[in-house]
C-alpha cells in the first residue's frame, strides 16, 4: 500500500514554492492542530486571532495555546529559510519552550518522569532513557533514505517516546514537517475531519510499533491541490 501511494507521488522538491504554500496554509495547519486537541476554533476565528485581534467566547489559555502554535510554525519558517532547521535535542528544546509554553507540566526540556497514554496499555520509556532513544530514533531515521517515509517515521517515533509531558504529537508534527521543508518537501497536515481515523491508528501503532498503516494515513493527507503545484 505505501509504495502504491509513494508511485502516485511525483513531487519535485522545490524549497521555496514549498514554504511559500505552509506559509500561505498557517491558519489552516493552526486550526487542525488545536482542533485535534479538543480546541474548538473555527478557522475565521483562528484566522482573526494570528491577525492580532482578540476573539471573544474562548478561554484566553486556549487562545495562548493557539498562538504558540503559530510562533512554533513561524520559527520553523525562518529556520528553515535560513537553513538553521536541525533535528538536535537542543532545537527540540527550543522548538518545545515555544509550541509547549503554559500548557505542558514543564517546556524547554525533556520531560523528568514518567508519563502514560490514554486508552493504550505501551508504557513510554523512563525519563533517563531519553538521551538514548532520542539517538535510536536519528539512527534509525538516517537509514531511511526516502524523505517522506523518514519523516513520518521521525514523528511517529517520537509520539511514541513522549519526549516531553505534553505536545508530544504536535511536536512530532512539527519535526516531520521541518524535515520535509528543509528537503523542498511540502508538508503533512492531518484534518480534524480524519481526527477519529487518526487517534485509532495511533492507538494501533502504540500497541503495535509498527509503522505502516500510520505512514499510509500520513500520506493519505497530503494535499492534492499541494501535489499538483509540486508535480513535475
């Protein structure tokens, strides 16, 4: 099935037209993502909120969440941009104080004790056994020469590690995306449409570890509007 979908895909990698297009999709890539945590914006209100203005009926930390994940995205931009996107402990650390401030126990760092997932009976690793798998997982994912294949891979492991007490996802999202950015690749984004299609198969791949039917899921939501500007 996935080679079915990678022989679908022929996306000439093109760095600029490919941060030109997640640039002009910010609202949307903002609105999907805080909507599958269970924060109900409506696009126009995510759209007027990234415009400055606040927007009246939602708690103000919903709406800080909301902004973080706009700086986060708009960090990635640049860094990408200016070539300065790396996949190090250090620039998720920095990437976390960002998407991760006033809502995970504790941002800016790798989390310093256990953590469980709701609704799978996979215990992620011990906070001292981080450093490792963070090393694991960049081992790993270097073996993957397939661009997207290897940055859904990089985000899935690292939902599953739960590098930090919160955002674990989001950030895994932000990683992939960067990876496929920094390559000329355009990026992921995961409806909230497909929210309940997506949380089964992550609870699957909890349990599981294997890779496949997420890595299809992933593809699966590609923009076709995306694919045909990047086509050959």
């Amino acid at each position: 099935m996935i080679v079915k979908l990678m022989e679908h895909l022929h996306i000439q990698p093109n760095k600029q037209i490919a941060l030109m297009l997640a640039k002009r999709s910010l609202a949307e890539l903002v609105y999907d993502a805080v909507n599958l945590e269970g924060i109900n914006f409506t696009l126009p209100e995510v759209q007027t909120l990234l415009d400055g203005v606040t927007v009246g009926g939602h708690k103000l930390h919903d709406q800080e969440i909301t902004l973080n994940q706009s700086k986060a995205w708009k960090k990635i931009f640049a860094d990408v941009e200016s070539n300065r996107f790396e996949i190090t402990k250090d620039y998720l650390i920095a990437l976390h104080d960002i998407a991760g401030r006033n809502e995970a126990l504790e941002w800016g760092c790798f989390r310093t004790g256990g953590v469980t997932i709701a609704g799978t009976d996979y215990l992620p690793p011990k906070a001292s056994e981080l450093d490792a798998c963070f090393n694991l997982m960049l081992t790993e994912a270097n073996a993957i020469k397939d661009i997207f294949k290897q940055s859904i891979f990089i985000f899935l492991e690292m939902a599953r590690y739960q590098f930090f007490y919160d955002v674990n996802k989001r950030m895994g999202r932000f990683i992939m995306n960067g990876n496929l950015l920094q390559h000329g690749y355009p990026v992921i984004n995961v409806p909230v449409k497909r929210q309940l299609e997506f949380n089964e198969k992550m609870l699957n791949f909890y349990h599981s570890h294997n890779h496949q039917e997420m890595t299809v899921f992933m593809l699966s939501c590609l923009d076709d509007k995306v694919i045909k500007i990047m086509e050959a």
